[in-house]
C-alpha cells in the first residue's frame, strides 16, 4: 500500500464516521452534494478522495470540525474522539 492509498483509506473511513455520526445514508449525502451515491460509496471505500470542494460540502453537510479533520489516522483508530463530529436530532439538518 503506497502513500496515496493510505491517504483515500484514512479520508474514507473517516467520510463514512462523519455520515453516520450525522445519520445519514450514503444516498441522502450524495444528494446534499449534488453526487452520484456510489460516488460516496466509492470515497468510502478509498477507491476515490474527494476532491476539496466536495470536501467542504461533506464538512456542512456532517457537522465535521474541518477538512483536515478528513485526514487525521488518528480518528479513524478512535484515538481523538474529542475532534470526531457529534449530531443529534436537534441540530441535523
């Protein structure tokens, strides 16, 4: 596994920990963002990043603290909960 690929691994996991601590489906954040829903499953899966733009749309769309935020392995290992979004019911969109 190459840099870039540890990369799209580490955004992936982390869009898919943003949607779902935002309850949403990979279908409702495609449609948020204007983007196929296999195109959220593919982000997810690490076979495609997001590009920066839609970057910033998944950060609205999720409650997620920053674009960098995206990039941290730290999150994904569950090392910084501190920093990973938390959406209830009373402030989703």
């Amino acid at each position: 596994m190459g840099p870039g690929d540890l990369i799209r691994t580490t955004v992936g996991r982390n869009v898919r920990l943003a949607r779902r601590r935002a309850e949403l489906s990979q279908r409702q954040l495609a449609e948020r963002l204007d983007v196929a829903r296999t195109r959220v499953a593919d982000w997810e899966a690490g076979r495609h990043e997001p590009n920066g733009r839609h970057l910033v749309a998944i950060c609205a769309a999720t409650f997620a603290p920053s674009v960098g935020w995206f990039y941290d392995e730290h999150v994904v290992r569950g090392e910084d909960a501190s920093r990973a979004p938390s959406v209830s019911a009373s402030n989703a969109v």
